[in-house]
C-alpha cells in the first residue's frame, strides 16, 4: 500500500483513479480549490485527514476513512460508492452520502442537511446526527444508540431496525416499509409513521400519530391520534413503561392499557 503522509493537496482530482493509497495527516485545501480528490479509487484509507474541497470520494470502491474532519464546504462527499467503514469523524457537509452501499459508521459527528438519499445497507452506531430529509429512501437500515434531530427524517426507507435511539423532530418515518423500532425515544416528534408498515415500542410519549397503514406501535402517550384515511389501520397501544406483548420490545414489564 502506498502511503502519503502530511501533504497538502488542492489541485482538481487529485489523486484521480488510484488504488492501495493509505493518506495520513493529509490536508485537501488550498487556493486552487480543486474537487473530486479520490474519484474512481479503490482500497483507499484516510486517517487524521482534512477535507475543505468538494466531492472527494465519488465512484470509490472500498474506503476507510478514521479520525478525520469534512468542513462544510466539504459538501457531497461520499457518493456512488461502495464498501465504506468511517469512525470518529466529523461529516459536517451538505449532501454527505448518497447512492452508496455496504456503509458502516461509528462514533461519528453528522451535521449534514440531505444525508443519505437512496443508500443499500447502512449501519450506524453511536453516532449523533442532525439533518433534513435524512436517509431518504434508503434501505436495508440498522442503527444503534444514534442520537438524531432534524425534519422530515427516514421518508419512505424500506427494511429499517432502530434500537436504543433518540429521534427529535417533526414528520419521522412517513411512508416506510418493514420498519421496526426497539426501546427508542422519540422527542417533540410529531405527525409521526404517516402510511408506514411499523412495528415499534417507543418509551417516551409522542406529540402526534397520523394515519399508521399497518403493524403496531406501543407507546405509554400520545398527544393526538389523526386517523383521516380509510387505509390506516396500523394499531396504537398504550402502555404504562413497556409492552407486555410487544414484538418489537425486548424488555417487557407493564402491561398494555389501551387500544386506539
């Protein structure tokens, strides 16, 4: 594997089409503002890497990038690859992945409006995230102890599981297929599950529930349930902590109450 160490690059595709590249201590940015640093790369690593330049890795095929930083000029910067592993960086550009797949991502910091339209197979571990839009129509979805905010979030994904997560802000989870939710909080959420296939226990109360399609949501309060479509028939059950018979919850303790 070739290594480049402490340099600093901002020429227009820089490092165009290489393969087995380890950059450390790198820094892309620089007067000559050039873009797209990685294109159509293979096998490449970054760690403790600086990216202030648009669009780095777009069509690279197995990439790992560690403790590094992309500023908010760092704007679409993962795009159309593939077989990615990215810890303890900082993702702070709009539009940061999309049309990726086989993406792992852990211990990151994401703030990044537009963060992963139509991505196959992402997992995410504890990482925090604010967005709009985020991971729209994705699938394939599993996330763990992610602390997320933003608007309009996980629109339409398909085949998504969410344990022990935080989710703040309005319209979540609308038009979702084969969505579940383990032991998650869910914060000034409202309008929430709209035309969604859902089996989730949630363990905080939520503002709103509108129009479910189907499966069950335990739930210990909601503030209103909006039932104004004949094809909602996903069930809303109270509980007093945990769902006696929930399958989504893994810990059951109080019994259901209710049923709306």
């Amino acid at each position: 594997m070739k290594i480049i160490e402490n340099q600093t690059f901002d020429m227009e595709r820089t490092l165009y089409g290489s393969h087995n590249v380890l950059a450390k201590n790198c820094s892309f940015d620089g007067p000559a503002d050039g873009e797209s640093a990685f294109k159509e790369c293979s096998e490449i690593e970054a760690q403790n890497c600086f990216f202030n330049l648009r669009y780095p890795f777009w069509h690279t095929h197995g990439l790992k990038i560690s403790a590094s930083e992309m500023t908010e000029l760092c704007r679409a910067s993962l795009w159309y690859s593939d077989h990615i592993e990215i810890t303890d960086t900082k993702m702070h550009g709009i539009k940061a992945l999309r049309e990726c797949s086989n993406v792992l991502i852990r211990d990151c910091d994401i703030r990044s409006p537009e963060f992963g339209w139509s991505v196959r197979g992402i997992r995410m571990e504890d990482t925090t995230a604010v967005s709009e839009y985020f991971m729209m129509r994705s699938e394939n979805l599993t996330f763990h102890g992610v602390r997320f905010q933003g608007k309009y979030s996980f629109q339409y994904i398909k085949n998504a599981i969410f344990e022990n997560c935080r989710i703040i802000g309005t319209q979540p989870f609308c038009y979702c297929k084969n969505l579940k939710l383990i032991n998650c909080e869910m914060m000034d959420t409202d309008l929430c599950f709209e035309k969604s296939e859902v089996e989730a226990c949630i363990t905080t109360p939520v503002d709103s529930i509108k129009n479910p399609l189907s499966g069950h949501i335990y739930v210990p309060s909601v503030g209103e349930i909006i039932r104004d479509d004949a094809d909602s028939q996903g069930k809303i059950i109270f509980c007093g902590q945990k769902a006696e018979t929930a399958p989504a919850c893994q810990d059951q303790s109080k019994p259901c109450m209710a049923i709306a």
